[in-house]
C-alpha cells in the first residue's frame, strides 16, 4: 500500500516524526539505511559481553512532551540522574566536582576562589532565565523569512518573548550569542579551573577554541534541557541511548508506522518539481506525497537530490553549509575502574562526567593543534562510565567507558586520511587518559573507534558532525540550515527536513521531529488545524 509520508532515516528525529504524523491518521514509511533503528543514538556490543551507546551517550534535551506523547516512560524507558554532574581533576593534583547541590558546588569553587562561589548563584540563575526562552521556542516552528504574512505573525509572536525580557537579560542573551566563551565567563568569575568547567560545554561537538566568538551560545544550548524535571542536568538512559530509540519504535509501530531496515535511499525522486518518493540503492522505489529527510541538510542537497532538481543559489548556499564537530568517538572495555591520581578511590566522581580538559588555554590549544596537523596533541576527553550506574552494559566487575574527544579536524590536511590516523589518534587518547589515571591502558580490554569520517560512513554524520550543522549564529533558529527554508520546508514541493539540521539544532531532543511533523500537518490544512492546540 501506497505511504502518504516517507522518511528517510530512522533516527530519533525521524521517528518522532513519524509518530505524531501517524498519529493523526497518516500512512507512514520510513526507509532506514542501518540494519538497526536510532540513528546515532543506539546500545551496540562492541566488545565481547560489552555493550554501550555507540555515538551519542547521555541525555538530557530529550523533550518532556515528546516522552510524554510517545509514552517512553511506559515503553520501559528510564533515565537515572547522576549524583554529580562532572569531575575535573587538575594538573596540581586537586579537583574540582561540580554538581549534587548549589551548596556542594560552591564549597567546591571555594577551593579555588571564594568569589566565584559567591557568583555561582546569580551565575545559574541567568542562565536558567536565558535558557528559558530556548526551552520556549524549542518546540516551535520558526518564521520563515519571506513566508509572507504567516511568517511575519509567528517571527512577531516569538520574537514578542525576547523584547518583553528586561533589559539585563536581553544584554545576557546577546552575550551568549556573540561573545567568545572565555570573555563571557571572564566576565562571571576568576578561576581557571572553574572556567574551565563551564567552558567544556561550549567546544563539545564544536570545532571550535573557547576564544571564537559565538561559542558562547553552543555553552548555552548544552543547558536548557532537563532530567526527570531537574532543569539544566544530565543523565543515563538505563541501557543506553538504545533505549529510547527503541522505546520510540515501539510507540511508532503501535500508531501503525512501516519501518524498513537495511533501505538505503540512493536518491529522491522529484518530478516536475515535486518530491514523489526514493529510490534505494538496490534500484526499487518507493513512493509518496510527501518526503521528510531526517539526514543532516549537508547530506541531503549534496548526495540525495540530483543538482538538476536545486535552485542554483540554493544549492552554492548549501554547499557552504558548515559541517565538521571535531568530534572523535570511542568505546572502551575496562577490566577495571580507572584511578585518577587527583581521587584514586572509586566513589560518585565515576559516575559524573569526568572532563580531562583543565584550562581554556588548554581547550585553545587543543583547536590549535588541530586546525595545524589535524588533531590535538593533548585532546579534549569527556569520559563517563554508565556501568558505575548500568550493570546491564558490561559482565560483573568490568566496565564500559565512553570517550568523548574534541578536537580533531573533520579533514586531515596534506591529504591524509582518517583510515591511516585513526588507530594513532585513539593511542594518544588513551594515553591522555593514562596521564590523569595511572594504569588506564593496561585496563583496557578492547576498543571501539569511531574518527570522523567513521562517524560519516557509519551514522551519515557529515563530517562527523554530531550536531548535523554548525551551532553558529548564521545556522540557527530562522537561519537553519538556510534563511528562507528554516520552518522545515525544503526547496522542492513536498520535501520536508525534521533532522537536527533545523531548528533548535543537534543533541537528542526529539524537537525537529515534533515540529517537522506539525508543520506537514499545518500544510495539510484541516489536519494541521486539529494539531495546533
């Protein structure tokens, strides 16, 4: 039978959407290329008796209507707090662990700068005031610029939001969209160390130094989301990021969605300017009125559509579409805690984020670095252990760690490849790790490497883009991926993107699906009237 909808790509974007259009009574389809359904958020054996989530790792901006609406929560899904957010050993010996309570926090800046634990209150309380408008505008479409009167009526009722804020947070927004993340925090506190904390969040999936202006905003989109109603925390989906993806299928196939695995679309097919289905790679088509691409806008108007089918300025504008998070991933299989010479005892500091990453300075150098020879000699690594808090991820009394690595170029320059590289990047990143806990290497019992051009092949991560799309202010809100075509709506009739490359952007949120799939609904006119509530 003949889909009304066709979605290519299951991650969890694109299974939202699929929800809440068949939900309203649409016969959906949806074409995946892997042989497993989450995209970039799935639970994968990497290692013998170990399992872990492959690339994205930890949750927080999953949007509380979309685990409402799916009924995730009654699929199975569970999502445990960490009892502290991160640990940030220190070359001197000390650390810094954040999280747990405002109190606990600020003994801990104490340490390092009794004025910066006086500023944390106010500290968090901006951000929370700021990140209230994201939270606001997430799970709405953005105005379309040149959409005519629609458009000026939601670009006028969005932006009523931001020019009703007093003025001091107006000035506290502006701040995080343009400014550097170390003149932004300069501007909050004087130790390094705590710098550092909070300006790990503003390179992660971001190749970028914490000197560039703008980085400041990507420090923000990392904290308007939520765990169990806690604002601004993170943490772990009971076997791992699978699990919600999976809990989504299931909510899917309930509503009736068709979920074709190993359906590798090779190309759209537009006729007569209009989207009309995909051909796959083994040379069958599939058919439909409507379209909805959840790849990234990189991936779709470069390999998917026939330039033919592309307005020419269109397609020269998304050509200089920024892709590329210097992101390098890796799964381990540990025989063993490790034990950070900073905190050698096993305790809740595991179960936090640890961030190998002391300095600004040493976040620009590791940019640095890269921009020069292509990756850091001294990388930024993120590591959690989710079997401190998930015995279901490795055998008892071994573990699973991810590592989470900034910064290393989405291409090598003087034409090396990530194939030849890859192996040697992943040494020096254990042997970083070695440097902080003794011992590390000799625990590790095997490897998952994932450079990024892995991310690439494996995921359709152009670039190995974990956010499908530069966080920078030209790529965001009305502007993404491009002005004129933000609220969801491609270039060709019938196409629609509901992917992190649109609005509000990267992170496992589920919110480009939701809006996608309201904004097919608004077009199909009575159905969209019954949607909007």
């Amino acid at each position: 039978m003949k889909p009304d909808v066709l979605i290519v790509g299951a991650g969890h974007n694109g299974l939202t959407c699929a929800f809440y259009l068949a939900k309203a009574g649409l016969k959906v389809r949806m074409l995946e290329r892997r042989a497993i359904v989450g995209g970039a958020a799935v639970t994968e054996e990497f290692h013998p008796g170990f399992r872990n989530s492959v690339a994205s790792y930890t949750v927080s901006l999953l949007q509380p209507k979309v685990i409402a609406d799916m009924g995730l929560h009654e699929r199975g899904l569970r999502i445990l707090d960490r009892p502290y957010s991160n640990f940030l050993p220190q070359p001197d010996g000390t650390y810094l662990l954040m999280g747990g309570s405002l109190e606990k926090t600020q003994a801990e800046f104490a340490k390092f700068s009794q004025a910066d634990a006086r500023a944390l209150p106010a500290y968090y309380a901006m951000l929370d005031r700021v990140a209230d408008v994201l939270r606001d505008l997430a799970l709405k479409i953005p105005p379309n610029a040149g959409g005519g009167g629609a458009a000026l009526l939601a670009g006028l009722q969005q932006g009523g939001r931001l020019a009703r804020m007093p003025i001091d947070r107006q000035r506290d927004l502006l701040d995080l969209f343009t400014k550097s993340a170390r003149t932004f925090l300069d501007g909050w506190f004087e130790s390094e160390a705590v710098k550092a904390a909070f300006g790990f969040d503003a390179v992660v999936g971001n190749y970028a130094s914490p000197d560039t202006p703008g980085s400041a905003y990507v420090l923000l989109h990392h904290v308007f989301g939520e765990v169990n109603g806690d604002k601004g925390a993170w943490g772990h989906a009971v076997g791992g990021m699978g699990a919600i993806t999976q809990a989504m299928r299931q909510a899917c196939e309930e509503q009736g969605v068709e979920i074709l695995t190993g359906a590798a679309v090779a190309r759209l097919l537009v006729e007569r300017g209009q989207a009309v289905g995909a051909r796959l790679e083994d040379g069958s088509e599939h058919r439909a009125a409507i379209v909805a691409a959840n790849v990234g806008p990189r991936l779709l108007y470069d390999r998917l559509i026939d330039p033919a089918d592309l307005d020419a300025d269109f397609a020269r504008r998304m050509k200089s579409f920024k892709v590329g998070s210097g992101t390098f991933r890796m799964n381990v299989a540990l025989s063993a805690l490790p034990r950070f010479t900073a905190k050698p005892e096993p305790g809740d500091h595991l179960k936090s984020g640890i961030i190998l990453a002391p300095t600004l300075d040493y976040m620009d150098r590791a940019f640095t670095d890269a921009r020069a020879t292509g990756m850091s000699k001294a990388p930024i690594v993120e590591m959690l252990i989710p079997s401190t808090v998930d015995d279901s991820l490795a055998p008892p009394g071994q573990h699973v760690a991810s590592l989470f690595c900034q910064q290393f170029a989405p291409v090598l320059p003087d034409g090396r490849s990530w194939d030849a590289e890859r192996e040697a990047a992943a040494d020096l990143i254990i042997a970083t790790v070695e440097q902080w806990a003794p011992g590390f290497t000799q625990s590790v019992l095997g490897r998952q490497i994932l450079s990024p051009l892995d991310l690439e092949r494996t995921f359709g991560l152009m670039g190995g883009d974990i956010m499908h799309g530069a966080m920078s202010l030209d790529q965001l809100w009305a502007a993404r991926p491009v002005l004129g075509h933000a609220a969801y709506r491609g270039p060709i009739a019938g196409l629609y993107m509901c992917g992190a490359g649109t609005h509000p952007g990267g992170g496992v949120t589920g919110a480009p699906g939701h809006n996608a799939a309201k904004a097919i609904l608004q077009d199909r006119s009575f159905l969209g009237r019954m949607f909007k509530r």
